[in-house]
C-alpha cells in the first residue's frame, strides 16, 4: 500500500495532494526532489512543479540545498526558446543561495554546512544543485539568503563593467540604464559606494522615483527625456566615463553623445533581439570611444573563476554589512514560477525577483 501511495504522488502534481514535509521525506527516501520544469518553449505558463531525479554530483563539484533561486531576463528568453541553455544542468536558474550538503572527492575549498551563493551553470531552479566549487562563493555577512541569491548575476556583469574593463574611481560620472532592474539597481548602489556621479534611467515615473530611492544623483525617464541634453547640462558638456547599457538599438546615439572622450560604452543587454545599430565612425573615432558587449556565459573556466575571485575582491566588501545594497522586489514560491515570469515580462518589478523552493509560501513584495 505504501508503494502504491508513493508512485501515485509521483504521478501528480504532489504539492498539492499532501503538505510539502511529506512531500521532502518521499523525495528524500527516493533520491528525488522538486524543480521548475517545462516541457515545451512558450509562455510562463508553461512551467511546471515536479517531482525529479537528484542532480549528480562529479568529483570538483559540491551539492547545495537550495534557499533562494534569482531570477533573470535569461530564464525568460530560455523558457520562450529564444535562447539556447548550453549548461548541463536542463533546469533553469542561473544564481542561487543555499547550503553545502555534500561533495565531490576534489572538492574541499568549503566545508559542508557552509552558507553560500552561487553562479550556476542552470539548475537553480530547484531543491538541489550541483555546482564546481570555484563557481560557489561565502555569503557576504549581514546578507539574507533572498539577498545572496540576487547578487552573482548581477553581481558578475558589475565587476566586469565597473573593476575589469574600466577601473572605475570616485568623482567618475557613470550612465547607467535600467536602474530599478535587478541589475541596474545594484549597479547603482556599488557606483555610489565607489564615490562616482550616477545619472540612472528608467521608463516610468515610479521606476524613477524608485532610482531616487537608491542614491542616484539624476533620475530620468528615458522614455520622456532625451537623457543626452540632461548629461550635457549636468556635466558641463564633458560627458560620462561608462554607459552601462541594456536598451540597445533605442538609445544608442544618445548614449554615444552622453559619452567623454574616452568614455566606454557597455551592452550588458537589449529590449530587442531582431533590431540592428549603426552607429556614425566619426563619431567613435572624435571621442576615442570603446564600444564593448559582455555575455558571462562565453567565459571558459578560467575566466570564470578569475572574474569570481574578483568580485569576492573588490564587491563584497562593499556589501558586508550593508544589506540595504541588494533590493528584493518579489519573492514567489517555486511553485509560483509562473507568476515571478509574468512579472518580469511586464517589466513591472523594481530590484531583484526570487524563487523560493516551496509550495506553501504566500507571495510577496515591496510596497
């Protein structure tokens, strides 16, 4: 009888026939656990909350027990088939928080029991995954697990732009798009903790208002302003160093012209996948302007790990003790996912939104 009960939980959709211990004990006794899952590309409604097999644990890797899962624009272009997973791992997630419950035999940089945050080759999007252990990092103190699972995204596309590729210092002037996204909103926060001048820009007055909220110097409304005219003003007309950009083919004359001599422009993004530039060459080459894209996912291990190392350097300890740095929009439960996508298609969501692995959890979010 009681083989009977476990096979017919495993055939539907359990979490909502019994409470979700029970739910862990069967998974455990089975060496299963729960993930999002989908079985076809198309909208958020295709995800799914089921029960599968536990990842497999190689020897460099360590096992993490899922706390909090960030979610990101890439889990929604994989999901919609736009853009190709090329992890191992077939769920997606690509950033979580959790704690060290086993691993590989070269594994022994950190200890079981160990609270970490990690970036993720997918998998996140579930109880348990496995992870090589130069891609797993401590959680800053003062952090929450919600917290530490919004950074390594976010935090890895800033150290690139602000520490590798531009050494940034204070009194630099930085434009920086999308600002109340989860990206952009800590890319504002670490700019100001390095002392440097922020113009943030978003496509709403309450997106705006939320860039205030983080210490932005100037707030603008991208979509009402020509952002270009207000740097020129503020700046006396000599221009930022960095332009983090996410927009694309929209706004790139303006961000050329909001650019100093010698001032760097970063695509960390874009709004549309099908849309061409073209830019003026005299325009680059009056300015000594760098045009340079970052996409984290082409970095071998190597560079991943460096990259890592350095943002363990150079951002962490800007944000030990100072959780007011990693704003949480929304928390969803697992089960939830379907909700947390929507959410972020609408563009509606004001700092980070994070998956939770449980069935039972109310939604919430920030006033």
């Amino acid at each position: 009888m009681t083989w009977l009960l476990i096979l017919v939980m495993l055939m539907f959709d359990v979490s909502f026939m019994v409470s979700y211990n029970i739910n862990q004990f069967v998974c455990w006794f089975l060496q299963r656990m729960f993930a999002v899952v989908y079985d076809s590309c198309g909208g958020p409604k295709v995800l799914k909350w089921k029960v599968v097999e536990n990842p497999v644990l190689d020897f460099n890797e360590v096992l993490i027990k899922v706390e909090a899962c960030g979610v990101n624009r890439r889990d929604l272009w994989i999901r919609e088939g736009i853009y190709q997973h090329l992890g191992k791992n077939k769920y997606l997630g690509f950033e979580c928080s959790g704690t060290i419950v086993k691993r590989g035999a070269a594994a022994s940089k950190l200890p079981i029991g160990s609270k970490v945050c990690a970036l993720l080759n997918g998998g996140g999007y579930a109880e348990y995954v496995a992870v090589p252990e130069d891609y797993v990092m401590s959680i800053p103190s003062g952090l929450t697990f919600e917290q530490a699972a919004a950074i390594p995204c976010s935090a890895s596309l800033i150290w690139l732009s602000f520490f590798e590729r531009n050494n940034l210092i204070r009194d630099d002037k930085v434009l920086i798009h999308g600002a109340a996204g989860g990206v952009g909103s800590l890319a504002v926060r670490i700019a100001k903790s390095l002392g440097c001048v922020v113009f943030a820009t978003a496509g709403s007055e309450e997106k705006v208002d939320f860039c205030r909220t983080l210490d932005a110097d100037f707030a603008i409304n991208y979509k009402k302003q020509d952002f270009s005219e207000v740097v020129a003003r503020e700046t006396n007309g000599t221009g930022v160093n960095c332009v983090l950009d996410c927009l694309g083919d929209d706004v790139v004359d303006q961000n050329l012209k909001s650019l100093a001599v010698g001032g760097k422009l970063i695509c960390i993004g874009y709004k549309d996948h099908w849309k061409w530039s073209s830019v003026e060459m005299k325009d680059l080459v009056s300015k000594d302007t760098t045009i340079m894209g970052i996409n984290i996912n082409t970095f071998n291990v190597v560079e991943k790990r460096n990259m890592l190392e350095g943002i363990q350097r150079d951002i962490w300890p800007l944000l030990k003790g100072n959780p007011h740095l990693v704003d949480i929009c929304a928390t969803y439960s697992f089960a939830q996912a379907t909700q947390a996508h929507t959410l972020m298609e609408k563009n509606l969501h004001r700092g980070k939104i994070v998956l939770l692995p449980r069935t039972d959890l109310p939604h919430t979010d920030l006033p």
